[in-house]
C-alpha cells in the first residue's frame, strides 16, 4: 500500500485532481482480503467488489485489483463496469474471452486495464540464456492457476522455438521433483507461486538434486522462501520492471532532448520526494516504506493510478465511462514504469521488457540482464546443495574452492577438509621449488647467450678465413700468369 500512500499524498500535496475547474482530494479505501485459502479469498473479492462497485453514496471512481490473475478476474466480473486496473495479473484468460463464455479472442472486460504483460513472455530471456549456453535438456512445471499454465505454455513454445529439447512437461503433483531428479534437466522452468515454491525447495532438498538453473515465476521475494536460507540462492526469475533499467530509459529520452513535460504523466515540482524518473521513484518508495524497496508489483500498483491520473485529466470528467473511454486512448506514454499504453484487449503494450534477477550467495538480489545495467555476472551453473552448504558454513577457509560435492580444493600449501591447516613442509618445498625455478631459468639464459656467442665467432672465423683464402688467391695469379702444375694444384685446394 505505500505506493498508493505515496501516489495520493504527493496528489493531494498539490490540491489534488482537477475535473471541471474542481480540484478532486484522492481518498483510498483499502480492503484486506485475507490469505487463507484461495476459495476464501475470492469469496472475499468478489463481496468487497460488488459493495463498493455499487455505493451510491460517495461512489468509487475506480477500483486497483488485488494481486493474482485469479482474484483479478473475480473483481472484473463484479465491478459493474466501475474502471478497474490490474497491477498482478497476467495470464490471458483475464483479458482475452475464450468459450464457452464469449466468443473466441474478444475482449473479456471493456473497463479492465492491466499494466502486465502476458504470462507466456515472462521465461524468454531465462531460455535465451540456456540456449546460448549451450542447455540440452528443459524440463516445465506448473501448479494449477491460470497464470501459471499461462507462463509454462509460453515457455514451452519459446523454448521450442530455440530448439531447446523438453524432457518434462506437466503439472505439478507428488511425484514431479522425483521424476525430475531421476530425468535431469539441466534448466527448469517452475510456474508457481510462493508457496509452492517452498514446496519444490524442499522436495529438491529431499531428492539432494538441484539442475544447473532454476528459473521461477513470483518467489524470490517472497518472506517464507527467503526463510529457507542458503537453499533459497542461485535461482532466477523475470521481472517486468527494476528502477535501474527504467532510469536507463528515462535518460536515453533525456538524451534525445524531450523535455519533462513529455515524459510524466502529469507537471512535477522538482522535490525529492517526486517519483520523476525510476531512480526518485525508488528514493520515494524507500523513505515512505521505512527502508522497502518497491518490487515490480509496487511499480505496478503505482504505475495503474498514473494510468488512472492521465485518464481523468484527458476525459475531464469522473463519470465511469468517460474514464474507461480515456483509459482506451492512452498510447506509449513513458514514465517511471516504462511506456504507459493499452493494447485492444486492454492490456499493456510493453511486451518485451523483461530484467532477469538472480539470488547471489549473499542473498542479495542481482541484475544479470539487460547486460547494460547488471550488477552482476549470472551464476551458472547454480551450486549444488553440498556447495551450498560448504560455501555458507566455512568456504573453504577463504584459501580453497568449494567443489560440487562439497569437498574442498586447497590452494597450496593449505590443505585439511576445510583447507585450514598449512604445510610448512609443503611451504618450503614450495619457496625451494620456485628458487630452483629461478636458478634454472638463469642457467638456460646464460646457455643461450653463451650459444649465441659461439655462433656469433664461427661466423666472424669463416668470413676472415674466406676473405684470406681470396686475397691469396688473387695474388698468385697476378705473380704467375701461366702458373706450373704444382701451383695449379695448390690453387685448386682453395
């Protein structure tokens, strides 16, 4: 919530939202709609959306989604028409109708706008990657929500197209890591949500097998996964939005000379606390959150009440389809989040921006692409569990290298289990080693300058013996015109 607390704030600072010569204050109402099952949830959703889509004392004048395809599309089906804007879903059965329940590629929701792009985009650079690595073996796995068939569908057909083989394909039951473990993969691709993340860590964990990359979906972030310490490292996922790929965007504009006024969504002050670019967004984010960084899904969130902004501003108005009616004419507007736009179906136009993040082995988040902005090399292949556990306890004493099973290769002249023991005897045979080193190498130097002297002498003897041999030649014939035959046989020894 301390994207909306900093987009209303920052709104209202200003006197607020202008309709009609009428400055509008932003209010929010926000409504917590549990974490139990899922059952329960979209039992919650879909109350809580009908009872505000239908006020008719201080109506509502749009309503955030709650997070999760599924949830996105239980609010939609009760908004009663009400603008309603999807910062967390992406699979497209949200926006696209497929039968029985309307005809085939029309738009499911007119009033529903989403700034995700689709599920089936979210793995294409983690396969790229795999592919110019030269990965042989894919394996894909998915828990039963529509965005995870989504994500693992398009996966199947990116990797199809890379020609990457697929050993696995299918969704996940008790049984899936084991066939995985007994299969090996070299790169899997896991279309989960949290929760079921840690679920496949720990049947990895159970299995002792780990592939060479691990790509998942919405994990990586998340409290539980993160609980689960070294064994939560080295995976990857995609992300649509990381302030220092958007501030790059935002500079590359800058550079073609577009003045501010063009880039955001409405006139900014200047402060230190306006979300003006990608980088003062994160400052502002960070200082309302107490030290939180914003995830992609706060970008969203943010991202959705810009949207909103723009489409009250251009439709003048606060009528439900006036807005909806504005919404449908926004086109490539860039801001913080990237480019602003609403496809037909009346998702994002900004399908391809995709930043891969990996866990380093200090759990810190890294950018390994765009290679533009990463700050760090990708990790692959990723650590098996004995590595893990050889590189969080001791590593080798900082004086080896962890191997993939867990033992240690010592530099010399430590040596032991964990490389913690010095050889003293090894040490000295060491430093004599490389003295005799040095002694040998002077010793083959001074050879060779000796052979060059040697050669250098013979030279210069057998061209003073030529030029002797000449000059005495030339002389006796000079001496003797028609020389005897005794002479003749000394001249033609020379």
């Amino acid at each position: 919530t301390w994207g909306w607390e900093l987009w209303r704030d920052m709104i209202n600072d200003r006197g607020g939202i202008p309709v009609n010569g009428v400055m509008y204050k932003v209010e929010l109402i926000l409504s917590d709609i549990g974490a139990d099952s899922m059952e329960a949830m979209i039992k919650n959703v879909e109350t809580t959306t009908k009872q505000l889509s239908t006020r008719t004392v201080n109506p509502i004048h749009a309503i955030i989604a709650p997070y999760t395809s599924t949830l996105t599309l239980t609010a939609a089906a009760n908004s009663n028409g009400v603008p309603i804007l999807a910062p967390g879903a992406a699979a497209d059965i949200v926006y696209i109708c497929q039968p029985p329940e309307c005809d085939q590629n029309k738009r499911r929701y007119p009033n529903l706008f989403g700034l995700l792009a689709s599920a089936k985009h979210y793995f294409d650079v983690v396969l790229m990657m795999s592919r110019v690595r030269g990965i042989e073996r894919v394996a894909f796995i998915w828990e039963d929500t529509p965005f995870g068939k989504d994500a693992c569908d398009g996966a199947y057909m990116k990797a199809t197209k890379l020609g990457l083989p697929v050993v696995l394909r299918e969704q996940i039951d008790n049984n899936t890591i084991q066939k995985l473990s007994k299969l090996d993969p070299e790169t899997v691709i896991t279309c989960t949500y949290p929760k079921k993340c840690v679920e496949i860590i720990k049947e990895t964990r159970k299995y002792n097998w780990l592939p060479r990359a691990m790509a998942m979906a919405t994990c990586l972030r998340d409290t539980e996964f993160a609980a689960l310490g070294p064994d939560s490292r080295y995976f990857m996922t995609s992300t649509q939005w990381h302030n220092l790929h958007r501030e790059a965007v935002y500079q590359e504009l800058m550079s073609k000379g577009q003045p501010e006024n063009q880039i955001y969504l409405f006139p900014m002050s200047g402060g230190e606390d306006d979300p003006s670019s990608a980088e003062l967004f994160m400052s502002a984010y960070v200082k309302k959150g107490n030290g939180t960084k914003p995830t992609y899904h706060s970008g969203a969130a943010i991202a959705c009440l810009y949207a909103l902004h723009l489409a009250i501003l251009k439709a003048n108005s606060l009528k439900a389809s006036d807005i909806v009616n504005a919404l449908d004419t926004i086109n490539g507007v860039p801001t913080f989040w990237g480019y602003i736009g609403f496809d037909t179906y009346g998702r994002t136009e900004q399908y391809d921006d995709f930043s891969t993040l990996q866990i380093d082995g200090k759990n810190n988040l890294q950018v390994v692409t765009p290679i533009r902005i990463a700050t760090k090399d990708v990790i692959f292949p990723i650590p098996s569990y004995p590595q893990r556990e050889c590189l969080s306890t001791h590593n080798c004493s900082n004086q080896g290298i962890c191997m993939y099973g867990g033992d240690c290769l010592c530099f010399s002249p430590w040596e032991g289990t964990k490389c913690a023991s010095r050889n003293y005897v090894r040490d000295v045979m060491e430093a004599n080693r490389c003295e005799a080193l040095w002694i040998s190498c002077l010793i083959v130097l001074i050879l060779v300058l000796l052979a060059i002297v040697i050669v250098a002498v013979v030279t210069h003897s057998c061209k003073v013996y030529r030029r002797r041999t000449d000059f005495l030649r030339a002389h006796l014939e000079m001496t003797l015109p028609v020389p005897p035959e005794e002479v003749r046989e000394v001249l033609g020894d020379y």
